[in-house]
C-alpha cells in the first residue's frame, strides 16, 4: 500500500458516495415527509436503470440524454404508488405497515422486471463508462465523475426545490409537523404524492450511473436498500444533506479499509463508525432537529 | 377409562407407530413417486439472485435434456416431468426446497442446484433422505469432504481448475515468465481453493505474488479491490469470481488503463454473449477461463444438444453457457444409471452411479468413493476474435489449441 493508493481510495469513495447519495435522497425525504420507510426504494433504483438501459439499447438515447424522459416517468409511477399504496394506510402504525406495503411493491416491481427482461445480468454501455480521465497520476473514471456531477446538480436542485419554493415549504412544514401543516391548509395527500415523486424521480438517476458501474438484474434492488438505509440512518433521517455526506463517508470508510486492511473488515468498520455515532448522536449526523435548524 | 376403551386406545397408539415405522422405512429407501405415470425429477435452482445467470443456464441444460429424453421414449419406457423451484440463490431457501420435493412433493428424483455453496447446503438434506444426488455444479472440496456417499458431480472437480494455467506460466523460459501476479477471489467454496493451488504451483516457480485478497461475496464496489491489483502492478491476474465481480474487475481495469499479460477467471468469461455484453465484445480478447466443455467438444451426444440449444434459444454455438452442458450430464448420467437398474431405488441408483461409467456430452464420466469424475479433464478457454477457443496442456505444459482450432494462444494479452 502507498500514498496514492490511499489517495486513490478516498477519491474513488467519494465519486461512489455521491452516487448513493443520489439514492439514498430520496429514501430519506420520503421518510422525513411521509414518517414511512420505502423498501421498494433499491428495486425502483434498478427500474431506473432499466428504463435508461431500454431507451439506450431500443431507441439508442444516452443514458445521461435519457434522464429527461426517465425521471419524469419515475415521478410519475412514484405519484402512482403512493396513490395505490401509502395513502390507504392507517394512521396508526403506519411506519410499521409501510414496510410491509413497500416491500409488496418491491416484490411486484420485480416481478415485472423478471417477466420483461429475464434474470439475465445486464449493464449500460456508452464511451464515457471505458474512458477516464488521466490528472496527476490518476485514472479518473469519466462516468464516475459525470455521475458525482450529475449527484451535485440534482441534490442541489433538490436543495433549492425543498428549501426556496412554495411547495418546498409545504414540504418541510410536512415533515416538522404533518397534523400542524394539516391544520394550516396544507394539502397533505398532495404534499405526499409529490415527495414519494420527487423520491422515485432521484432514483432514475441513481439506478442510470448504478446501471453504468454495476451489472445489474431485477434482483440487485435488495443488495442496494440494505446499504441505503444504512447511509440515511447515519445522516439522520430527513435530512438530504446527511444523506449525502453520510454516503460520501460511508464509501470512503469502506474504500479506505479496503485497502489499509481487507475487504473484508470494509462494511465491518463501517458499521463500527455507525454505532459510535449513533451512540453520540441518536438521530444520526443530521437527525430531525438539525434538520428543523436548517 | 375402562379395560375394552384402554386396549382400544392402546392398540391404536401401536397402529400409528407400526404405520409411521413403514413410512419411515419407505422414506429412508428413497423414491417416493408413483410407479406409474412421468418420472418426476425434483431440481432447485437459482433462478433470481447472485446465481441467476448459471441458474437460468442450468434450467435451460435440464429442459433440454427433458425434451431429448421424452423424445426417444423417455426413462424406463416413462416420460419425465422437471420440477423446478426457485431457491433465489439462498443456502437456506435451497435446503427447504429439497426437503419439500422430496417429503412433500415426493418426487422420484432430484438432480442438483447451481453451485458449490448451494450444493454443499442442500447435500445433507438429501442425503438424510436416501437419495442419489447427482449435480454438474457442486465441484468445489468442500462437498466432497462431508463423508456422503450419495453426492456426485458429473464435471470436474474444480480445485484442479487452474493447475493448467498455472502449470503453463511456470513452464515458460525464465526470461518470458511473468514475474509477478495478483490474487482476488470472492470467499466462496468453489472459487477460493483454485486460487489458492494455482498460488502454490506460481509461486514454486517463482512467480511472486504481490496483491492477494478474499473479499466477501456480498460486495458490491469492487473498486479499491481492482484498485490493489493495478497499484500492485502485476504481470498476470487470477481472479475467482462470476460474472457480475469479473466483469466489474474489467470494467476497472480498462478505466485505469491497466494491461496484464494474461488474466485469467474462474468463471463468467464463460456465460458467452452474456460476459460479451457485459464487458463488451473489443474487451474481451485474450481474457481466460477454466472449463471442461465447448460447443464443438466431439462426445457422444454434444452436437445434437447444440443443435437443440440453437433451435430452442436462437443465437450461435458460442453463446452457450458451459452450465447448460454440465445440466445437460447430470440427465444423461441418471438415465443411464436408472436405465441399467431398471427401476427407481435410490439405493440400487447410487450403488450403480458409483461404479459404472458413463457417456455425457462433457466427455465420460466416473465417481470415486467421494463422489468426484475421476474422468474430467480441464480445458482452458481463451477468448479470440469473439469466440472462446479450448486449449489443452502437451507434454512440455504448453497450452496447445485444440482441433479444430489451429491459432495459438494469444500471450500476452493485447491492450485493451
């Protein structure tokens, strides 16, 4: 092991983590909106990456020139699920049954993905996921770095979206109080149906540069959801800034480990830095109330 | 409770027992299916999860066999009849699946899952009911070690995999003999224990090793793992994996402009068109991988079954899967076995599985006490201009092509 290994490790994890960040946003806003833990959202990843894999492969679109029509129809069947299956359950234990229902949904979204393009292992081509850019000695990976720009722009439109728009404050004004934002004539199904959209709309992008760096199948959502849980628990759930520098660090942690120790120890001593800040700070890096501050 | 209604009671208790001691002595003969009607052959296969894509390979192999077989009369004059269950690539979902094919679906026979872990999983569940499991993809040691005599792989042991590979670096001149090379494997039964012979006979030979790594095989960011074997910067690399991980390490290595003089994987470079759309077809050149069969391979019974694939499945020779052959053997092993006792008994079946020989379409087959095809030869295959091209070790270790290819084989590897 050298310096620029490890140089090589830190920069590797946080163009990766910038990609889970794409995913696990949306994961969180959910959960901060909605109080429900979508577990469909690794599967909807891969429906992402299948949407920009078919518009590639049959219509011969760029997967990143192909987000304009993929994240709308994600929002749209987000909106579709939330309307079909997060609205009709109870008030009462409805974290609890969210994941059941989610998890139906996952389970369906699979199903689908099975029938329509097999279990075969696929992956998404284009010139810039061979091609890397070659600075000061490193082999820099042109779709790792389109990807970490593209986790920018849309976290940062999603950032202004939440933080400087109507309905960002309807949002927000949701997730500090969601029987408060009620009372003062908030339209919570409306408020709900466009947070699971805009959730479902960040997977498009998330499962397109997922597709691009993995092979992937129907089944690859349930390696995805349990790593993204993870990162929004330890960037406090709600929060789409602790999701990013939790994933950016999570990434890290394990690349580093990697190649300090072993592979083996990476999620290891991920988890160990997991459970020393929960034990600090219960709600996670930027848990519900720095979230409130914001 | 008076004298007539406790002996009635008594007699009872002994009737249940003595009718549960028969079915228990039914059972532990094995072969619980009808006498009449198809043949029911109970299979559990990995038709989603990390070993979807050999799974699907293998239900292709059997379904193939199926449709061979009912089409020359079937078995014992039977048609047979596949039941295949999803184990979702899971140890313990595959060990459920034989427990409810054989106790509740009560099939006649079981042919065996994908993979080395999976067999190992489902094994003792089979064994526990006296069945013949005859499989094509359990050849990792650690199945053969378990002390069951019903377990038997109709491929090749894996463990010797790569000792032609290895055996052929080590037997170049010392002044074009890599010097170096890189280890990876996924802590897996069937992959690990390839490395690690191959290690032993490079390293005797002088090949030092300058990265070796086991990682998990539920990982899913390969990079800093790619990452230390091009820092490392070995002449040749030996990787134990599947599809998804190898392609992923060639993924790496073309973004990092990273060229060894040969690599070489356990598997994946063998699950044709699809490792060629993974990779991609230019990337593909020189890449090497272990196997026993390929699509001209003149055993009895193999152009027949390509010629089935082709009608079935479109496509060219070359884009099918070494697993479907490997299916594919395991019917053909158990027809000939049941067909020369002339009945179902697992007993009698495995008896005779242990000391026939039999013709399959990967070659002849034959099993040692363990369970082992004494019979098997490894090939190594090398990707050339799109095609994958068998090799055979001569005399003096060099890897020569086999007929009726004539091309030698390409070291080093090109750029990518």
């Amino acid at each position: 092991m050298n310096g620029s290994e490890l140089a090589k490790a830190v920069i590797d994890g946080v163009l990766t983590g910038g990609v889970y960040a794409l995913m696990a946003a949306g994961l969180t806003l959910i959960f901060g909106v909605m109080e429900i833990i979508n577990i469909a959202q690794g599967v909807m990843v891969i429906l992402g990456a299948y949407l920009s894999y078919t518009l590639q492969v049959h219509a011969g679109i760029d997967p990143f020139l192909g987000l304009f029509i993929t994240i709308p129809v994600m929002f749209l069947i987000g909106v579709a699920i939330e309307w079909g299956f997060i609205r009709r359950l109870a008030t009462r234990d409805r974290t609890a049954l969210s994941i059941l229902a989610t998890f139906a949904v996952a389970i369906v979204i699979e199903g689908l993905l099975t029938q329509f393009y097999s279990a075969d292992l696929r992956t998404i081509d284009a010139w810039y996921v061979d091609r890397s850019w070659h600075v000061l000695g490193f082999y820099l990976p042109y779709i790792y770095l389109f990807g970490f720009a593209l986790a920018v722009v849309l976290l940062g439109a999603l950032y202004l979206f939440v933080y400087r728009t109507r309905t960002g404050y309807s949002i927000r004004a949701s997730m500090q109080n969601r029987t408060g934002a009620e009372l003062i004539g908030i339209d919570i199904n409306r408020v709900s149906a466009i947070t699971f959209g805009i959730g479902s709309a960040a997977t498009a992008a998330g499962g397109m540069v997922y597709g691009a760096t993995n092979t992937f199948n129907p089944d690859s959502g349930y390696d995805l959801i349990s790593r993204l849980l993870v990162i929004v628990v330890l960037g406090g759930l709600g929060s789409i800034g602790g999701a990013l520098v939790a994933a950016v660090l999570a990434l890290v942690i394990e690349d580093v480990t990697a190649v300090l120790w072993s592979p083996v120890w990476s999620s290891t001593m991920f988890f160990a830095v997991l459970v020393l800040v929960l034990l600090f700070r219960p709600t996670g890096l930027f848990g519900q109330r720095a979230v409130r501050a914001q | 409770m008076s004298t007539r209604r406790a002996l009635t009671c008594s007699l009872s208790t002994l009737t249940t027992l003595a009718l549960i001691g028969l079915c228990g002595a039914c059972s532990s003969s094995g072969g619980g299916g009808s006498t009449t009607g198809p043949i029911k052959i109970g299979i559990s296969l990995s038709l989603t999860g990390d070993f979807s894509a050999d799974g699907l390979a293998f239900q292709q192999g059997y379904e193939l066999w199926a449709k061979a077989v009912n089409a020359s009369g079937g078995i014992l004059g039977r048609q047979v009849s596949l039941d295949i269950v999803n184990d979702a690539s899971s140890p313990v979902q595959v060990a459920t699946n034989y427990q409810k094919l054989i106790s509740v679906d009560h099939v006649d026979l079981v042919f065996g899952p994908f993979s080395t872990s999976l067999t190992e999983a489902s094994s003792q569940v089979v064994a526990r009911y006296g069945y013949a499991f005859v499989e094509g993809a359990g050849g990792g040691p650690s199945v053969f070690t378990r002390g069951l005599h019903d377990v038997f792989d109709v491929s090749l042991p894996v463990a010797n995999n790569l000792v032609s590979f290895a055996k052929w670096i080590a037997a170049m001149p010392a002044s074009s003999r890599p010097a170096t090379a890189a280890y990876a494997t996924e802590d897996d039964p069937f992959t690990a224990p390839q490395l690690q012979i191959a290690r032993g006979i490079l390293e005797k030979a002088g090949v030092r090793t300058v990265y070796n790594q086991t990682y998990p095989s539920e990982t899913t960011d390969y990079g800093p793992i790619a990452t230390g074997m091009i820092s490392a910067k070995a002449d040749i690399v030996l990787v134990g994996t599947l599809l998804p991980d190898v392609t992923a390490f060639i993924k790496q290595f073309v973004q990092q402009n990273y060229n060894p003089e040969a690599q070489i994987a356990t598997a994946g470079p063998d699950q044709g068109s699809q490792f060629i759309q993974n990779v991609g077809a230019n990337h593909t050149q020189g890449i090497m991988v272990p196997n026993e069969w390929y699509p001209t391979d003149p055993a009895p019974g193999n152009a027949a079954m390509v010629a089935a694939y082709l009608a079935k499945y479109g496509g060219t020779a070359q884009d099918i899967s070494a697993d479907v052959a490997e299916a594919y053997s395991v019917g053909e092993v158990t027809a000939q076995a049941v067909t020369a006792d002339g009945n179902l008994n697992q007993t009698q079946l495995v008896a005779e599985l242990h000391k026939g020989t039999f013709q399959t379409v990967q070659g002849p087959a034959a099993f040692d006490s363990t369970g082992q095809n004494v019979k098997a030869f490894a090939y190594i295959f090398q990707w050339q201009n799109g095609a994958l091209v068998p090799f055979s070790p001569n005399a003096a270790q060099t890897l020569e092509p086999v007929a009726p290819a004539t091309a030698p084989i390409i070291f080093p590897k090109p750029a990518w």
